[in-house]
C-alpha cells in the first residue's frame, strides 16, 4: 500500500512501547488462562470453557470478533466516499438479535451442542453437516488470511515493517495463545483487545473532530455535499443502497453471523446457563450500535477536514494521495498526528487488537469445528454397528433421503446463485470498478441483496425436492424431534 509516504510520520518510541506493550499483554492474557486452574485438562474446558463464562465477557468478546481492521479501515472510506447512508445497516441489528436470542440460541443450548452444525445432522442428515462443515473451514481460512494482511500493509506505511514480517507476527501470537489457553484465553483476550481497539477508536475520532473544527462543522460540511444521505427508499434492487436492501438485506447478511456461524455460537454457548447466554447476545445490539457509530462517525469526520474550504472556497487540506479509499484513514492520523508521541502506536494497536480478536476467534472455531465434525465422525464411522445400530442406520438412511437430500440440494442450488451473481457481476464492471447499465440485471443487483436471493433459492428448492423426493419414493413424513424446533412453537 502506497499513500504519499513523504508526509507520513514515522513509528517513535513510545509508538513502539505501547504496540508491543499491547502485544505483551495479549500474550500474557493468553498464557495466564493455559496454567490457571489446572490447565485446559479436559476437552470440554479447552472448547467450551466448561460452559461456565458470564454474559458480559461471552458478549464482549462477540463483539470484538466483528470488528476487525478491514471493517475500521473499509467503513470509514465508504462513508468517506458514499456518504452516510451505510451507518443504516446498524438498524438491521434490531431484528438480528431478537431473532437470534429468540429463536436459534434457545435450540442450541437445549441440545447441548458445540457446533452449529452438529444441529444439521440431527435435522437432516450427516451428508449436510460436513458439507456445511468444510464450506465454514474453506470461508474462515481465507477470511483470517485476509484480515491478517489488512493491519500489516497499515504497519507497513508508518513503520517499514515488511507485511510478511507482520504476519507472522500476529499469527505466532495468535495461535500462541489460542492452541495453548482454549476458549477462555480468547474470551479474556478479546475483552481486552476490545478496550483497546474502543479507547483507540474514540481518542481518534475525538482528536479528529477537534482538528476539523468540531462536530457542528463536520455535520455542516456533510450536510452541504449531500454526505448525510440517510433515507433513500427506493425500491430498485439495482440499487447500490437504499433504505430497504440496508436494514433487510443487512439483516440477512448479519443473521448467520450471529445465529449460526461457529465463531459466534460457540462463545455464546460457553455461557453458564440459557439465560446468561442470550443475555449475552442482547448486550450485542447496543454494543454494535455503540461501536459502528463511532467508527460511521470517523468516515464523517474524515471527509469534512479534506472537503473544509476557505472564504476563497479553496481546500484547508490538500486531497490525500492514496491508491485505494481504504488507505485515508491511516494517511489521515499518520499525517495529522504522527508528530505526537503515542498517537500512531495507539491506532495500530487499535487495528491490530481487532484483527487479534477476529483471528483468535477463528482459529478456535476451526480447530473445533475440525475436531467435532469432521474427525470425531470419520472415526466413528469406522466402529463397527450392532443390530440396534443397523435399525438406527436405516432410520438415518430414511432420513437423508427424505429430508437431507432435500436440504442439500437446496443449499447447493442457493450457493449455484450467489456464486452466479458474484461472478457474474466482477466481470461486468467498467473501468470505475462500477456494474455496467447494460449488464445482466441480476449483475447489477445491490450486493446488500445477494443473501435475500440466496435465502429464497435455498428454502424454495430445498422445500420442493423434499416434497418431490417423498412423493416419489411414497415415503411417510417423518416427525421432528420437537428438541430441533424452536420453542415458541413446538
């Protein structure tokens, strides 16, 4: 990453002090939770921390597994581009986390599962539990690897540190921590690099506020460039954003985050009880709104101080010389505080408690999702059935058939779609890196939407060849284990 490094100040020492002060810290939390109390003895400890954590830190440390540093780098340079029409997504929170603390957390904790997609199983059949398995181990790996790789190109700009040296870096002190403390060094660690990461973020903001003439000016500037752009109700899902593809599809892009990926469930799940569980995912709606509000804010912040212009009407500050968007904000702290002691060692800490927090997050959940439902499986596959396991194995062959061949064929036709439409969409863009007009209308479909298509698409298919499939093979319906179902209406 290139920004115009000849106005860039450079890491000082007591930059240097307070990152690896924060790095230290991170470590020794981790450390702390792999000798204390005997030790991760048990399996049940080490992946799920006994199930005996409080609300508070499980709901923390969510929260900081969210915020990595490609969303506080990539949020504040759409606003800074866009406008503010973004920050709407938060609303979607309001019908995430009811839906998830209602409906999915009580299943859940009632079956006593480790995985999410343990419940795959137990609903429709093995053939889908590891399917879905190995497409969140394919997801996970790729998304750490990329938030690793965001905070190293920062570092990179202000201190020289090579990006592969970076890396490195914060991957050894990750898997550090997290092989050898289990689930509670990530939870604690997290709690920690969310304070970090929120004090890092409101000294930031609040500095820069000050420095482009107080909030009443920064909402002035926005205002005259039309950059508080909140409500736009089109309907058009062509559209880029809009009010609806926001909240709707934010909350079908934020639901399986919340309600079904292992990297959540499996923190919510290490609550002591259910009521501390969902406790826990209810304390996430002001947490989000809290936290993307003061990052939304900073995208604000940063567009007025470079849009501020004189009687004359010339710009106060000249145009950042960045290559991408995502690059302002580091130019912007480097170039307007990097002269004080401190301030840059602050905001890489900040970036790099997040992609701690996320990376942690993740490695845990794949060694657990590896262990619980890809091996534990293969080996118990391999042990050989008695008479009542061979009557329990044609109920489990009836069931796939019914019921699993169903839901695989919906997912696979939903995956089919969003993989169409992504595609399809990266090769129709211009030379602005924007979807052609004369594309194929479901390339220009808001990407907001692509997981309200898929939704569809997989409940639609995945009904119909179930349907199809018993009609068929004049199977009976099977009842569901009144455990599977939620329980408002078992």
């Amino acid at each position: 990453m290139t920004v115009a490094e000849e106005h860039l100040h450079n890491f000082g020492a007591v930059d240097y002090v307070i990152f690896g002060g924060m790095l230290a810290v991170t470590a020794a939390t981790g450390l702390y939770h792999a000798f204390a109390g005997g030790g991760q003895r048990t399996t049940a400890r080490y992946l799920m921390a006994d199930r005996s954590m409080f609300s508070l830190p499980v709901a923390i440390s969510v929260l900081a597994s969210f915020m990595s540093a490609v969303s506080i780098l990539g949020e504040p340079s759409e606003i800074f581009v866009h406008g503010i029409q973004y920050w709407l997504i938060d609303l979607s929170f309001f019908i995430t986390i009811p839906v998830t603390a209602v409906f999915f957390i009580p299943v859940f904790h009632g079956l006593g599962l480790t995985t999410a997609y343990e419940y795959l199983e137990q609903r429709f059949s093995m053939s889908l539990r590891v399917v879905a398995a190995c497409l969140f181990i394919l997801q996970n790996t790729f998304y750490i690897a990329v938030i690793l790789y965001a905070p190293a190109l920062a570092l990179e700009t202000v201190t020289k540190f090579e990006v592969w040296k970076t890396v490195v870096l914060a991957g050894t002190i990750t898997t550090m921590y997290t092989s050898l403390g289990g689930m509670k060094a990530v939870i604690y660690t997290d709690v920690f690099n969310f304070c970090v990461l929120f004090i890092s973020l409101v000294t930031i903001v609040v500095m820069g506020t000050v420095r482009a003439g107080g909030m009443g000016r920064v909402w002035e500037i926005n205002a005259n460039h039309s950059h508080l752009n909140f409500l736009d109700f089109t309907v058009d899902p062509t559209k880029r954003l809009s009010f609806w593809s926001l909240i709707f599809g934010g909350a079908f892009n934020t639901l399986p985050i919340y309600a079904i990926s292992q990297t959540s469930v499996q923190r919510f799940l290490t609550a002591r009880s259910l009521k501390e569980a969902r406790r826990s995912v209810w304390m996430n709606l002001p947490g989000n709104l809290l936290l993307d509000s003061v990052v939304v804010f900073s995208g604000l912040v940063l567009f007025a101080f470079y849009n501020a212009t004189n009687n004359s009407g010339d710009h106060l500050h000249p145009t950042p010389n960045y290559t991408s968007p995502d690059q302002i904000l580091v130019y912007f702290v480097s170039e307007e505080f990097g002269s004080i002691p401190g301030i840059q060692g602050l905001f890489v800490s900040c970036l790099f408690s997040g992609t701690l927090s996320v990376a942690a997050s993740g490695f845990n959940a794949l060694a657990t999702v590896t262990l619980v439902d890809i091996i534990r499986p293969i080996r118990n596959r391999r042990r050989p059935m008695s008479s009542a396991g061979s009557t329990a194995g044609q109920e489990a062959r009836d069931t796939w058939i019914s019921r699993g061949l169903g839901a695989l064929t919906g997912f696979t036709s939903g995956l089919s779609l969003s993989l169409w439409m992504a595609i399809g969409a990266f090769f129709s863009k211009d030379e602005h890196g924007n979807v052609r007009e004369n594309a194929f209308w479901l390339y220009r479909v808001s990407f907001m939407l692509y997981s309200v298509f898929t939704w569809l698409i997989t409940v639609l298919i995945g009904y119909l060849a179930s349907h199809v499939t018993s009609k068929v093979l004049n199977q009976e319906d099977i009842p569901v284990n009144p455990a599977l179902i939620t329980p408002l209406f078992r």
